[in-house]
C-alpha cells in the first residue's frame, strides 16, 4: 500500500518526529532547572559573582529551551485526540488526566514563577528569586513525573480494567504507581541530570578552545571540579 495514502503510517510518522523532537528540549531544561538551584543557593551563601553570573547566563539558555519544549509539546498532546481518537476515547478517562495534571500542575507551576526567575533579578528580594527559581525546578521536574506516569501506565496499565472497550478506573492509585512507573521516573530522573551537565561542560570548554570568554568558561570548570 502506497504510505501517503496510509493514515495509520502517516499519523504515527507525524507524532513520531513531533515527540522526537520535543524530547530533546525537556530533557536538557528538566536538570538545568536542579543546577540553577545550586548555583544560585551557592551565590547566596558565598556572594562569589561567578555563581551570580553563571546562574544569569544559563537560566536564559534554560528559557529558551523551555520556550521550544512548549512550542513542540502541545500539538504533540493535540495528536493524541486529531491521530489517535480512538485510544484517546478508550483510555482518556485515567490517560487524559494525567496529562491534564502535567498542564494545570506542573506546567502553570513552572510557568508562573519563570517570570520571576528571569527578570527579578535586583527588583524582588534574593531569597524571592530563589524560591522562585525553586518552584520552577520543582515544577519543571513534577511536569516529567506525570508524563512518565502516562507513559509507564502505557507500558504496564494497571488500577483498572476495560469494560465495553473502555477503561475504568478502580484505584487511581494503583495505576499511577504502576510496575514500570518508578523505573522510568529514575532513570529520566538521572538522564535529564547527564545530559544538562554535559551540555554546560560543552559549551564551556567550547568557548575555552575558541578562546571566547575565557574567565567565565574557566570559573565554570573549576566550579565543576575541572
């Protein structure tokens, strides 16, 4: 059969490089959220400007990260209901939620304080900003816990059973810690964590060997233990 005339193919074409390509902004912006928190606690504990403009620099990486993750994350949750309406139809009652709590959660938690990470810098009090800067990690973080809990439910459905090609939920519990649900929270967990540091170590040692900035890259590394 000729694919273009194939809709099943095209709509899994379709969300495949739609996910593809949406995977590859949280992954970084989930762990340089955890490292801005450090770099800006160390900036208030010891005062060293270097902490002060390192977390200056990367949390404007971090927003432009967070700004394509959106832009790529929500047709990609439209597809589930335009390329999949029957699933959507059959499992939305638990799998809908979910990614409703990932959206009025999560998301509007991070959201809401980015303002404030980004340009409270010297207008609110420093330990606003921290906290600030807390609840986006915090959010940013809780968002990857509940579309892995999506994602996991997917791999090993639980807390429930399908009834008339429905599924119904018994205990909502049990289908959030489903038996795959700790493994890939932990594993995203410590990924997003790998991926961030390496692209900050990247980047420094990029501008090293360019001979660009050198006194902010090196302060970088030897923060870093370089």
């Amino acid at each position: 059969m000729d694919i273009l005339s194939n809709t099943v193919a095209l709509s899994r074409m379709q969300f495949a490089l739609t996910a593809i390509f949406h995977m590859l902004w949280p992954v970084l912006t989930t762990g340089m959220a955890i490292y801005l928190v450090i770099v800006e606690g160390l900036w208030l504990k010891t005062r060293n400007p270097d902490y002060y403009r390192h977390a200056r620099f990367w949390s404007k990486l971090y927003v432009l990260n967070f700004g394509i993750g959106v832009a790529s994350g929500l047709p990609m949750e439209f597809q589930f209901g335009t390329n999949w309406a029957p699933f959507s139809e059959a499992v939305g009652d638990f799998f809908g939620s979910i990614l409703g709590f990932e959206g009025a959660m999560a998301f509007m938690l991070e959201a809401g304080f980015l303002g404030i990470m980004l340009f409270g810098w010297e207008r609110v009090n420093p330990a606003i900003h921290y906290l600030a800067t807390i609840m986006v990690a915090f959010g940013a973080n809780l968002s990857t816990f509940w579309i892995l809990v999506a994602n996991s439910w997917l791999q090993t459905p639980s807390g429930g059973e399908m009834v008339n090609g429905k599924f119904i939920v018994s205990d909502y519990f049990q289908a959030i810690a489903n038996p795959f649900m700790l493994k890939s929270v932990s594993h995203m967990f410590f990924a997003t964590l790998e991926t961030s540091l390496f692209v900050i170590g990247g980047i420094s040692a990029w501008y090293i060997l360019n001979n660009r900035h050198q006194a902010f890259a090196n302060s970088r590394m030897k923060c870093n233990g370089f």
